[in-house]
C-alpha cells in the first residue's frame, strides 16, 4: 500500500496488483469502497498478466476528503497516479460508482487510456429508474433531494456505524432486497472477507468518500462529457441490476461514440465479479494486449 502527494497537497492512497510486469490497469471501486476493493480471486490478474492499480477515492481509507467534488476529479488523480508508477498509458475498469469515474479517466486523459469497461455502473437516474432500485438506494435518493448534504451523511453515518461493527451482516442488510444472485455472491466466504477488509478501511476515516461520491453520482452532467471518450469502450451490465438500472446506463452509452453494450440476464449487480475473466480477457483484447 502506498501513498503520494498531490499538487493541491492531498494526500491519496493506492495500491499494486497483479503482475508488475503485466499490461497496466487501473480498476475503480465501487461506492463505498476503496483500494482494497477488489476480486476475492486476485490471481486472475496475475494469470491474464494485467498489473492492476487501485486508489482509494477522496474520503475513503488514506486519501485525503475532497468536499463536493465531481466526478471529473477523478481523471487528474489517476493521472498522477501512473505519473508516480511510470504509466504511459493504460487501460481503465470502472464497476457500480466506479463505472462512471472510469468514464471520467476515458473521457480526459484521451491519450493515455487504451480502453475502458464500465461494468454494472451507476448513472443518473429518472424517477422510473429509482423505483426499480433496492430500498438503500431508493431512501438515499429521497434524502439528498429532501435534505441535501446534511441530511445524506447523517443517514450514511448510521450504515457505516453498521458496516464498522459487522461488516457481513451489514452489507446482508443493505442488499437485502438485491437480485438472488447477489445474495448468492454475498454468501460466499472469500468474498465476505475481502468485503469486511474493504470496507473496514474505505470507511474508518468516515463517510466523507461516502458521501460525496452518492451526490456526485446522481448529478448530471458529471463535469466531463463522455462524447470526448475515444478509446474502444464496452459496458457489461444485467438486465436485472436492482442497484443500478439498466435503464439509466443505456442513456450514458448513447452518449459514447462506438460504444458496445453486453447484458447479462438475470445476474444481478454482482455479475462483473462472476464474469471478471470474461470482462478482463475482453479488455485485454480492446486495448491491444
């Protein structure tokens, strides 16, 4: 685990993974998440030869909270990242509130992103979409419009309270009304721990990263335009995805020139950890490895 100083003075976090001499990716957590966010199996990386970076988002685990921020921050962060790691260029893998950061490397750093994969990932969503959500999410949407700022940390610092005490139970709960699939997922023992390890991290410093990616999440625009994406783009999702519709993401792949599409059926949120093989391999092959 590492950490370097960015220009404006924040300090930020990440880690390496995988093979140091593999094709470089840069994978994006979720929300909440943070640089130990990752696949329960990491010796995939190591057997499809990618040398993965994670980062810790501003608020979450080592990084420094960085107030309001859009998701367009993202882009300079990772940036100085690969700066600091001796990265030219390299591919980008964003899932659930990762999905549309990965968008917003792709989107600015044009010369320096060899593809993008953004996998079950979040996007604004409409009034239809909200009610297809699971209720954590519904009730998050209902009070940052009813109470802004203020009121969503308060309510998150109760989850984190949860998620601190009892990682496994807490997640269980938050995603009590997800896809069957998901519970399946959830149940496994590996990935229990590398949830319980994740999140103990991500979320000791506070909910800060926590907040501020669930407002940054449902504005749009994001602060970037995802028509300036011109690296090979393909987004995975499931048509069943309770956390983050279908419906939304299909207006964000709109927007992105020669963007392609894969639906899972009935795979829930958690299809890209299940798939992971499938999506890295295809990744792979779109950035040229």
């Amino acid at each position: 685990m590492s950490t370097l100083t960015l220009a404006d003075g924040r300090t930020y976090g990440y880690a390496e993974w995988g093979d140091p001499a593999g094709a470089p990716l840069f994978w994006i957590h979720g929300t909440p998440g943070g640089r130990l966010s990752r696949h329960p199996d990491t010796s995939l990386w190591q057997r499809l030869g990618l040398r993965v970076v994670t980062v810790d988002r501003p608020g979450y685990g080592l990084s420094t909270p960085l107030p309001g921020r859009p998701v367009a921050h993202i882009a300079a962060d990772v940036a100085a990242v690969a700066d600091q790691l001796g990265l030219d260029r390299f591919a980008v893998l964003g899932g659930s509130g990762g999905g549309p950061h990965a968008l917003a490397v792709a989107a600015q750093l044009t010369n320096r992103v060899l593809a993008c994969a953004p996998v079950c990932s979040a996007a604004p969503p409409d009034a239809a979409d909200i009610t297809q959500m699971i209720e954590l999410n519904r009730k998050a949407f209902q009070i940052i419009t009813e109470a802004g700022r203020p009121g969503y940390a308060q309510f998150l610092a109760g989850w984190r309270d949860q998620l601190l005490a009892d990682p496994v139970g807490g997640l269980r709960a938050a995603m009590a009304d997800a896809a069957e699939q998901d519970l399946d997922w959830l149940s496994r023992e590996d990935v229990q721990q590398v949830q319980a390890e994740s999140l103990a991290d991500a979320l000791a410093p506070g909910v800060d990263g926590w907040v501020d990616d669930g407002i940054s999440l449902i504005h749009d625009p994001w602060g970037f335009d995802p028509a300036d994406i011109r690296c090979p783009t393909r987004f995975w999702h499931s048509d069943d995805d309770a956390n983050a519709p279908l419906s939304a993401i299909r207006r964000v792949v709109d927007q992105v020139p020669g963007a392609r599409l894969t639906t899972w059926h009935a795979q829930g949120h958690t299809a890209p950890s299940r798939y992971a093989e499938q999506v890295l391999s295809d990744l792979l092959s779109m950035a040229g490895g």
